[in-house]
C-alpha cells in the first residue's frame, strides 16, 4: 500500500508512477487526499475538543475546592456537550478511515525508475541472453510426449482424479520432482536462506498482507466454509511470518525459503500455453524471501537474481533475464525480473522465475517495520522470487536432454536423481 504520506507530498509523481503502471483511475488519488483533508480537520476538532475536557475536568476540580457547585455543574453539562459532539467525531472519523483504507487499497505499487515504458509480455526488455540457443534433432519431442513414452507423468489420470491441470507424477516423473525440490532447497539454504515449511493455505488478513487481496481474489482458491485460501505461491504465508512484527535492524535482511505446493485458478487460460506442463492449476514451488533495510534492497535484489542464474546454469538450461515494463508486473511489485527458459520442442521462451522488490508496498500493509538509529519506527523493504518453479523447469529439462537413449539428466542434479539418464 503506498503511504499516505507520499500522495499528500507529491501526488503528481505518484500519479506518473501509476500511468507508468496503466492504471487508469487516476482520480482516485484526488478522491483520497480529499477524504484525507476532512479526516484531519476531523481529528482536529476532536483533539480541540478533547483539550476542552481536559481543561473542564480541572475547572470542576478546582471548583468543587471552593464550594461553587453550581457553577461547576454548569460546567459539567458543557462538558457532557463535548462529549456526545466527541463521539459523533469519532464515527466520523472512522468511516473517513476506512473510505480512504478502501481506495488505498485499490492502487498499485509504484515502478521503480528503471522499469521500462510498456504495457504487454513484448515490452519487456531483454537484460541477458545465453549466446547459444539449441536446436535439436529432426523427430525431438514435446515434453508431453516425451513424459508419456517414459511413463513420468499421467495428466489423463490427473484430469480423472480431479481435472485439468492437476498432473500425477509417477516412477522416475516423481522422482525427478523430489531432486529438483531437495537440489533447489540446498543451493537456498547453502546461500544463506533459512528453510521454513509454512501452511499451504492462509487467511484473509495474509492475503492482503502480501497484495493477492483483494487484487487478485478470482485467481485463488478460495475454502468458503473456514473462510481460507489455498496459497498462489510460498511468498504469501512466508512474508507474512513478519505480519505486525517490529524487526531489530541488526536483524536485517531476514532470508528465508520455503518449498509449498501452489495452487491457481489460472482462469481464462487456454490453447497451447496450458498444454501439457505449461500452465498448471497445481504445481511444486521453491520461494526465496527477504526481509530487507531500505538502503540496500535493491543491492539484495540482484543477489537474488545472480542466485536464480546460477540455479539454471547448473541445470544446463538456456535462459534469459528480463526487466518487466510497468504494464506487465504485478500488483505489489516495484521491480521485477523474469527468468525464461529455452524450451526447444516447442521453439519458445517458458517464464521459471519472477524476482521482485516490493520496497515497502507489502511492509506498510503487513505493518512490518524496524527502529531506525534515532529510535524512530521504519517500513521494512520485501522481496521473493522463485528458486524456482518446477513445471516449466520439468519440461525445459526434459525437452533440451533428450538423446536417443533417453533423458540426460544434468551433472549437478545426478546425485539427487541418482542415475545419470532417464530411459
């Protein structure tokens, strides 16, 4: 959520950051500095009033000493007055709350400098690109055949025992998930991340923490009866572990990791994007989180993407990095950087990966924040990325190795597959 602060001080930069983002109502910035006007003039008639009773109450007081009793009942009906005024200041005041609470929430966070203009997946600037893009021999397969011919996953069964999207994995398929899964969580906790295994589903007060509520609510799954979510992504419950926590600087940066299933609607999908691994409705994450100091957020940012890089260059996967333009990242984001692997079969850029800074846009609604040197209490930053998603992982694993005696199994990953091919 963008302090209210920096829409009273400069609301022109803030309305360039949200066109930047296309966000189109822009009049609901003007809408809350207007509601943020009265609620202060609100409160000051309230303090007024509340320094008059303050006031009265020693007048009685003092009253009441030298035996004028009528007097100080008079001034005892003057106060009942305020009082009753005082109250219907108080609900004023918290309806003015929560109208500009509800319009806050609304607006995005605001891209950093460096995000580019644009609005579409094609605006996105490439910052790397591995120098060699493989081609394969005449007759490669898709994933989705190769998984069939060698029996690693049955997506029919999956659409049997629950619908599309839900995959099962099965012989050396599961295998191959449970290597990525413990190779991913060792280089993370190698680099300094702690390992936590949080629930896989939240509640409300989380998904608003993180920015899925009420912004993304028709992507999640939502568990009517006990009013929870199943989680898009480890991000949610793991940020949320500093909800309403004031953090001691010298704890900065907080790094944690986390392996979860992850659950999406993916509502509107359709055509070859969702064939196959592409686009599931469940599917096996690992996340990175950082709890940050502002000064050095974005130095933990690249960290974050040098350590993403390094994942896919074990794997012997080629990829690219690129910088998201406003009209493409997400709700909370600031910036973000999108990690695409080369799938061969399908002659097409897979997204495995998003890293991001929020800055304080997640904190200022998780209300997580540190004393600064001078004592006085500061919006921490956050970020996560994916470290990574295994799906398109699987099938850029699959697709790039495939030999004509089977799935090459990459050098780094062997000792958690325990065998060098897939046949």
């Amino acid at each position: 959520m963008i302090p209210i602060q920096l829409l009273r001080s400069n609301p022109d930069f803030v309305k360039e950051g949200l066109t930047k983002k296309h966000f189109k109502e822009l009049s609901v910035v003007d809408e809350i500095l207007s509601i943020d006007e009265e609620r202060r003039q609100v409160q000051k008639k309230m303090d007024d009033l509340l320094a008059l009773q303050n006031q009265a109450a020693k007048q009685i007081g003092g009253l009441m000493k030298e035996g004028k009793k009528e007097e100080a009942e008079s001034v005892k009906q003057q106060v009942a007055g305020w009082k009753a005024d005082t109250e219907v200041l108080k609900q004023n005041l918290a309806e003015l709350e929560l109208r500009q609470e509800g319009l806050l929430v609304r607006l995005p966070n605001l891209p950093h400098a460096s995000v580019p203009e644009g609005k579409l997946a094609e605006d996105n600037v490439v910052v790397y690109q591995v120098d060699h893009i493989p081609t394969l021999a005449e007759g490669a397969k898709p994933h989705w055949e190769l998984t069939e011919q060698y029996k690693l996953i049955d997506f029919e069964l999956g659409v049997k025992i629950a619908g599309a999207g839900f995959p099962v994995y099965m012989g050396q398929g599961a295998r191959l998930q449970r290597a990525l899964i413990q190779f991913f969580l060792d280089r993370a906790t190698a680099a300094g991340y702690l390992e936590v295994q949080p629930p896989i589903v939240v509640n409300e007060a989380s998904g608003f923490g993180t920015g899925q509520l009420p912004d993304k609510e028709g992507q999640m799954y939502h568990i009517t009866a006990d009013d929870l979510y199943m989680i898009p992504t480890a991000e949610v419950p793991i940020t949320n572990i500093y909800r309403d926590v004031m953090v001691k600087a010298e704890q900065l940066p907080i790094m944690l990791c986390g392996y979860t299933p992850c659950f999406r609607r993916e509502a509107g999908s359709y055509g070859k994007d969702v064939r196959g691994l592409n686009r599931l409705h469940q599917f096996d994450k690992i996340e990175i989180v950082q709890i940050a100091h502002p000064s050095n957020s974005y130095e933990r940012l690249h960290e974050m993407v040098l350590h993403v890089e390094g994942l896919l260059k074990e794997l012997e996967l080629p990829y690219r990095i690129l910088r998201l333009c406003g009209g493409d990242m997400s709700f909370a984001s600031a910036l973000t950087f999108d990690f695409e692997v080369w799938s061969a079969a399908q002659g097409r850029w897979l997204e495995v990966s998003s890293t991001s800074n929020f800055e304080n846009f997640q904190a200022n609604r998780l209300k997580c924040r540190y004393k600064d040197e001078n004592g006085k209490s500061q919006l921490v930053h956050t970020l996560n990325g994916s470290a990574l998603a295994l799906p398109r992982i699987v099938a850029a694993l699959l697709e790039n190795h495939q030999t004509a005696e089977g799935i090459r199994i990459p050098k780094a990953l062997v000792p958690y597959f325990g065998k060098e091919m897939i046949s």
